[in-house]
C-alpha cells in the first residue's frame, strides 16, 4: 500500500508513464483476452497535461473536475490513479438525477427499517437485529474515509469484502455529477473540503486524517452548469479528443500492439486509424476513443474468423460501422467514399 509523501523533492506523485499490463493467459480465448486488455486500468494512457492537472489535485486536497466529451477516458482515469499509486481498485459513486447530498457518504435503508420493527413486535425478527446501524450501508466518499480511519473504531461499519483491509487512502470516482440535482454540490462543499461527514441517523461523526486524505475524481459531461462556489475549490481539467501520436499510443496499449503482433496485424489497424479519422470527420456526431477501440476490436474479430489479411477489405466490414455511427444520418455519411 502505498501513501502519498508529505514531503518530497518533487511535488508530483502521479506519473504519466506506462505501467506494465499483464496479458491473459493464452487458454483465455481471444475476445475476452482483448477485452480485458482494453479494460487493464494499467493500460491507460496518460498524457503529460493530465498528469499534471492530478498531481495539482493531490497537491492541493482537491477535487479533479474533468470534462470531455463521453468516451475520451473520465472514469477510466480515477482506477488508472487508484491501480498506479495503491495497487487498489476505485471507489465509485454513479451519480443519479434523484440524488441528495447524503448519498455520496452513506445510505439509509428506512423502508427496511420500517417493515423489521413492525416484524420485531410480533416477535418475528429479534428486537436487537433491528438498531439502525444496521439499515446504513456506506458508499462512496464515506466509505473512503473510512478506510482512511483507524480500524478499532470502524472496522464494524465495513463491508465484508474490506474487512482485514489496512488503514489506506483511497481514489473516489463521483461519476457525472452534473445529473445530480444543483443543489448537491454546494450542499457537500464542507464535508468534500474537510472529508468529514455525519451520519444523521446515529449521530456517528467521521473524519480522514491528512496522511490518508481521500483523492476525488470528478466528471462531468457538461449536461449543466455546475455552482461557482462548487468550482472554486476543484481543480479543472478538459480532456480533449486524442490526436496523432497520444491516438496511436492509446491504440497500442489497449490492443496490445506493444506485444506479439504480427506485422501485418499492426500494419492493417494502423491503416484503420487513418480511416477512421476520415470517416470521423464527415460525421455531425464524432465518435470517442471509445467507440474507435470497439470498432477495431471486431474488425481483428472478422479478420481472426476469416483468415483475411486485412478486415477492411471484407464485405462485412461495412457492419462494423454500427460501432461508430449512431444515428441514420451519419450512417450515410460514413459509408461515403
């Protein structure tokens, strides 16, 4: 486990060079080698000005705030950040258009709650069983901070699977805050700065000591505004669509193209890089790096059950294109020559 210094001859602690993958198995098959690849946090490719902005972030106790257009990469940051720096896996809040300000720390199962005291009065579930600890499950930020605390006075409120866990910091990913409600940001402004909450059910209050400070990961997908005083104490980074020589390293990486390839492999899906470019600009609605990996990937799909040495030259190759285009119009455009 790793902790981030307090002191050190250089500010920065997140690098943006590659960390080794680890391949499957060869008696993985071959789609589920790749997409595991694809999904190898280990694998992500982090450009310098990103780096930068995360290393701002963790030097200042604040939030990352990243925009972008979906599929450049946002949540895959926050388990890149959690994999490189504590060999840990991401704590993630899915933000929903229903969420309060409570959610992000805990939630309380009230309904549940409910229906076991009416049964304990009839003597069906046990009177003790029925404490409202019990109906809390923390989540999120909350469950962040108490992996940051010490494990005498929380390790009862952990879920099973972290039990025996030691004292860590942890990395939380608050994906697409911009559908919650406008008020939620300003409503957790004090708990994000100081990490600390109350759980209002129990008068439990919790607090993350400095050394275990929890690093927050937020995205947004610019749907609304968020509240200037919510902005103020984030730290801001815009991810912009990959070009040129940053595409081709992301390609690489998530296709294993660093490995053993055959040339021809790599020769074929360089040329489809530089078709998809063209065909991502007769397009009203540009498609991500994301959607650019799902249409290699089953083109190499084609290519591997036809023996065909390069998958753009098939007659099937136009189905691939459903990966890319997502509305009628643009449908005619990319079959454009």
């Amino acid at each position: 486990m790793t902790t981030i210094p307090t002191a050190t001859s250089d500010w920065r602690v997140y690098s943006a060079a590659a960390s080794p993958t680890v391949p499957a198995p060869d008696s993985v098959p071959a789609r589920a080698r790749r997409r595991a690849l694809e999904l190898d946090p280990a694998g992500y490719f982090v450009p310098t000005d990103l780096a930068d902005a995360v290393n701002v972030a963790i030097a200042l106790g604040q939030p990352l705030l990243l925009t972008g257009d979906p599929g450049t990469g946002k949540t895959q940051l926050a388990h890149h950040i959690a994999h490189r720096l504590f060999d840990a896996e991401a704590i993630i809040f899915n933000t929903k258009t229903t969420s309060a300000a409570r959610d992000l720390f805990y939630s309380y199962d009230a309904i549940r709650h409910f229906r076991d005291a009416q049964l304990a009065k009839t003597g069906a579930v046990p009177l003790a069983e029925t404490s409202v600890e019990q109906y809390i499950t923390y989540q999120g930020l909350g469950l962040a901070i108490l992996l940051a605390m010490p494990r005498a006075t929380v390790s009862h409120l952990l879920p099973p699977t972290l039990l025996g866990t030691p004292v860590r910091q942890s990395v939380v990913l608050i994906d697409e805050i911009d559908k919650a409600p406008r008020d939620l940001p300003n409503d957790v402004l004090d708990e994000i700065e100081r990490m600390r909450f109350e759980v209002k059910e129990t008068g439990l209050k919790f607090e993350a000591p400095e050394q275990y400070r929890p690093i927050v990961i937020l995205t947004s997908n610019s749907e609304r505004a968020l509240p200037d005083p919510f902005l103020r104490r984030c730290v801001f980074h815009h991810l912009e669509y990959p070009q040129g020589d940053d595409l081709q390293r992301i390609v690489s990486r998530r296709l294993g193209l660093d490995g053993e390839r055959p040339e021809g492999t790599k020769a074929w899906i360089n040329g489809a890089i530089q078709e998809f470019e063209k065909i991502r600009a007769r397009l009203n609605r540009k498609p991500a790096t994301a959607e650019l990996l799902a249409w290699l990937r089953i083109l190499e799909t084609m290519q591997e059950s036809t023996g065909a040495a390069n998958p753009l030259t098939l007659p099937t190759a136009k189905a691939a294109l459903s990966a890319l285009v997502k509305n009628k119009d643009d449908r005619a455009r990319a079959s454009t020559t």
